[in-house]
C-alpha cells in the first residue's frame, strides 16, 4: 500500500498499515511509525536530517541491524528474520554529501530505550576437513576458524561490526596476505605454520625448520559488495 504525508507541507507523523507500504514523507518532517508485522516496507524519499524513522515496535537496535549500502542513497535493513526496510534518500545537495559516501546513519531513526546490548553471534566452523561456507546474522557475530588447511568462506560479513578469531592460527595481522579480487571479495592468505610453531606452544620436540602443510585461505564477502583491500584492518581478528 502506497502511504502519503497526511500534511506534505507542515509535516507529521505518518504510520504503517502492517501490510506492505510505500512509505512518501512529504516536504516537512515527518516521523515514520513502523510496526513489527514482518512485511516488507519501503520508505522513499527521506529527508536526510529532517526525518526519522520510528522502529521502536522492532525491539531492535543499531548493531542488530544488518544494512547494505545499494548506492549513496538507497539501503535496504535487515532485523533478524523478522523485518525489511528498503530506504531511499532525496537527493542530497552537491555541497552536503557526506565524505564517506555514506548517508544512513543511527540518528535516522528512534530507537526504544532501556534495550539490552546487542548479544554477539558465535559462530564456530563444523568441519575441519573440509571447506565450509558460513553467513553472518543481522547481530555481531564473531566467527571461529581453526587451523585445518582450508579454505573457509564468510557471506554477508559486516566490517566493523563482525569479528573473526584467528587465535587458533599463531599469527598477527602483519602474516596476512590480503587480496581484492573485486570490491566485496576479499582473500585472506594466512601462512603455514612451521614444526617449530607447532613445537614452541605445545612444548614437543619435533622436526626444526620443517613446514607443516597448513595453509589456510578465508574468503569474505560483504553484504554491500563494496569493501575493498585497504578496508581490512586488525580491529576485524581476534588474534
């Protein structure tokens, strides 16, 4: 269903009807009340920082939200299973976008108070023996490799909200070798350990300078397909 501002000049408060609505605010600020009826809604045309979008009924807050960035004004949200939200922005003027490239932001919407913090996701790999394909939720999620030799792919990863724990590989960020294969497809290389590697944290003696066939690669694709090499940073592994 197509809604409009009740008042397009002055503003107001323009609510959903639990179907699926299009949402048009109109030239004053308008509040947008959602409704968590696990339908899809679009808004378009925000007013960037004039209107708001009321999610409150979501139970959600911003780090459960999984966002992708179609282009400087349009995003679509994710909450859980539960909801979707394909938002477009007006068209911002040339002298007021933003550096980043990046319009949506928390203060786009209302939020309920008193909400406990967001619980992260652990996500362990099933097989050691095999290469495996895991997929990140809407929350943080922190995903958990081990050292078998390889390769494992993360899809819909969220930078800066996701973390991958790498503690079971012996390495630091400076090992990685990171390569764009396009923007929203990163390799991760993450080098062999040597007998001596094996050696030094289990206290057995071994073979010295001996390779031990380990060579893990780890592939990550973003949900907005956009991120690119010089993105990845050490705040994204626990070590």
């Amino acid at each position: 269903m197509t809604i409009f501002a009740s008042d397009p000049i002055n503003g107001g408060v323009i609510r959903d009807t639990f179907r699926r609505d299009t949402i048009s605010p109109g030239d004053g600020p308008d509040l947008i009340i959602l409704g968590n009826d696990a339908k899809a809604d679009s808004v378009l045309g925000l007013a960037d920082g004039v209107d708001k979008i009321d999610i409150q009924a979501w139970d959600a807050t911003w780090e459960e939200l999984s966002i992708k960035q179609v282009s400087l004004r349009k995003y679509v949200v994710w909450y859980r299973n539960e909801e979707k939200l394909t938002i477009r922005f007006e068209r911002p003027d040339p002298d007021n976008k933003p550096e980043d490239g990046y319009m949506l932001t928390p203060d786009d919407f209302v939020f309920r108070d008193g909400l406990p913090q967001a619980q992260v996701q652990v996500r362990f790999e099933s097989s050691t023996t095999s290469t495996e394909n895991l997929k990140g939720t809407t929350l943080p999620d922190e995903f958990i490799f081990q050292n078998d030799g390889f390769r494992d792919t993360i899809r819909r990863f969220e930078p800066g909200k996701d973390v991958i724990d790498l503690a079971d590989y012996n390495v630091n960020f400076f090992d990685l070798e990171i390569i764009e294969r396009k923007p929203g497809r990163i390799l991760i290389d993450i080098p062999p350990e040597t007998v001596d590697d094996v050696n030094d944290r289990s206290g057995s003696d071994g073979l010295a300078n001996t390779q031990v066939e380990a060579t893990d690669r780890l592939v990550l694709l973003d949900i907005s397909k956009a991120m690119v090499a010089e993105d990845v940073s050490a705040d994204w592994f626990i070590f």
